[in-house]
C-alpha cells in the first residue's frame, strides 16, 4: 500500500485525505510535522490560501524539506493554493514559493461572477467529462517546453504535468469524481516501482 501525504497546515486536507483513502490502495498521512515527508511516497498540496499557506510553511520549517521531497523524485499534486506554491512565477508578484514547475499562475484569475463555480472538463488521460469545482482559483498563464498540459476551461490552461508534478487550478477532491486522484496515486505507485 503506498503512502500518500497532504500537507495538513491549512486547507481542504481532510477532502484528500478521504480521496486516497477511499481508493483502497493507499494511506492518507496528515503532514503536519518536517520528518513526516520522510516516510512517505507521494505528496498532495491542498487548496486554501497560497500566502497564509507560505507563512506556515516557513513558521513550520518545511521550505527545504518539501524542496528536498521533490528532489527525491517522488510526486507531487498541487490543487488551487497547491497549484500557485508550486509555480516558478506568480503574476504580479516578486518571488515564488516551491518552484517546481515551469508555469506561470495568475491568482484569483476568473473575476468576481465566476469566484466559484463548477463545470466538467475533458482531462487528457483522465477523463473526458471530468468533474471540476473552481474556488477563486489560479489559471495557469504559461507552461515550459517540460509541461504536459492536461486540461483547459475554455482554452485556459487549468492542469498541467511535468514529470512527477501535477497540478491543477480546481478542487477535485470536492466533488465525487475519483478519476483524477485515481490518476494520481498511479503516479505514486509507478513511481514505488521505479524506486524499488
Ligand atoms: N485564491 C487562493 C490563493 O490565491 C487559492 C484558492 C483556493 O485554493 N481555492 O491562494
């Protein structure tokens, strides 16, 4: 069985929590300690707020573990919050967080009428009608040469992949849709079986 992490500092944590749980073949740890990461074969990143986020990161002393987990080459999903930590660059701001990825996100992209809401996308590999709810969330405004993409809304960027890192503009773990979980923990366990 393959453990799966989320980092469990502010945010929809406890939705992923029953996503990877709820496939049967994988645990769900609640990181909410460095040493955690250490023990685990894959990452999720949470929606909430990117900035409170960052500034528990950083209280929590998690900045070069989290750097150190991704240069280990176990994967990583960023949702929403999750998505903007993972940037290489963030519209209008000076500095990044993570920087694993080579996009480029822009913050609470969708205006004020569409803040919230929820519409189904053709996800390439995953699914052609999947589920997806949008939280003030990031679009991603730019991807590198490295950068699979794997959905648009309305030819907006709104998930992409890069190697072991996958992230996405939305919040798949509040609906019932299970298929872009699904296609993550098979990215943790293919990875296992490298490792191994
Ligand atoms: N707007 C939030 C931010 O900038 C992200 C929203 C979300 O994760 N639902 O961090």
């Amino acid at each position: 069985m393959v453990k799966i992490g989320v980092l469990a500092l502010q945010g929809a944590v406890h939705e992923h929590a029953k996503m990877i749980e709820s496939e049967g073949t994988s645990k769900a740890v609640f990181v909410k300690r460095p040493e955690q990461l250490l023990d685990l074969d894959g990452l999720i990143l949470p929606g909430g707020e990117s900035t409170t986020m960052r500034r528990l990161i950083d209280r929590y002393d998690f900045m070069n573990p989290l750097r150190q987990f991704a240069a280990s080459g176990k994967p990583v999903f960023g949702t929403c919050a999750g998505l903007i930590l993972m940037a290489n660059g963030i519209k209008g701001e000076e500095k990044s967080h993570l920087s694993f990825m080579d996009v480029m996100v822009e913050r609470n992209a969708f205006g004020r009428q569409k803040e919230s809401f929820e519409t189904e996308l053709n996800a390439k590999g995953i699914a052609n009608d999947l589920l997806a709810v949008f939280i003030r969330a990031p679009l991603i405004t730019k991807v590198g040469t490295d950068v699979e993409v794997i959905a648009y809304h309305q030819e907006e960027i709104v998930a992409a992949k890069q190697g072991q890192f996958l992230a996405c503009s939305f919040h798949p773990e509040l609906t019932d849709d299970h298929r872009f979980h699904h296609y993550f923990v098979d990215m943790v366990k293919n990875n296992t079986k490298i490792v191994v």
